[in-house]
C-alpha cells in the first residue's frame, strides 16, 4: 500500500496543530489573567470592573489562539509536502481559509 494512489490522512497535522494552538489559548489566557488580576488587586479595583477588563481582555487571546490555529496547520502542510517553513504573516486572515502554497511557488 504503498502506491501514490493512497490517501494520506492529517491526523499527524491535527495533533501538531491541535497542540499548538491549545498552548497558545493557555499561555496567552494565563497571561491576561495574571496580568489583569495584578493590576486590578494593586489598584483595589472592584471586581465588577476586573471581570470587564477580563472580558476585553479576550480579544487579544481570541485573536492569538485562531492565528497560531491557522498557523500551524498551514506549517504542517508546508512541511507534510517537503517545503520549506515561509515568513509567519501577521494577519488574522493570512492562514484561515487558505491552501498551503510551496516555497518556490511563493517567491515566482
């Protein structure tokens, strides 16, 4: 069964990616988390506005989770079909959505 004719499945992409974007949902809620709660008990904020400043706070990890998502599932693609890693692009929108290009496909 080792014909080109064999369909690969991306379970191998799916964990790798899976792995990453759930560090990248902890390591950035935990941050917020800290950080909010720190400045919110130094500042004897009350906790109604610590639990808005949490909500705000979301975005950013919201925004952190879904490209690193979208990241490392195109990482794994490039890889997966022997190309090489390209520039990360800071956009939200840059990897939802798209099809993993080659490195020379890319640069011509």
């Amino acid at each position: 069964m080792n014909g080109s004719a064999a369909v690969s499945l991306p379970v191998g992409r799916l964990v790798a990616a899976a792995g990453a974007t759930l560090l990248a949902l902890v390591f950035s809620t935990t941050s917020v988390v800290a950080v909010v709660w720190a400045l919110a008990t130094l500042l004897g904020l009350p906790d109604i506005l610590l639990w808005i400043v949490l909500a705000f706070g979301l975005v950013p990890v919201l925004w952190t989770t879904l490209w690193t998502a979208g990241r490392a599932w195109h990482v794994e693609k490039l890889l997966e079909s022997g190309s090489d890693v390209d520039q990360p692009i800071f956009k939200l929108s840059a990897y939802l959505g798209k099809r993993a290009v080659p490195a020379e496909q890319a640069q011509g």
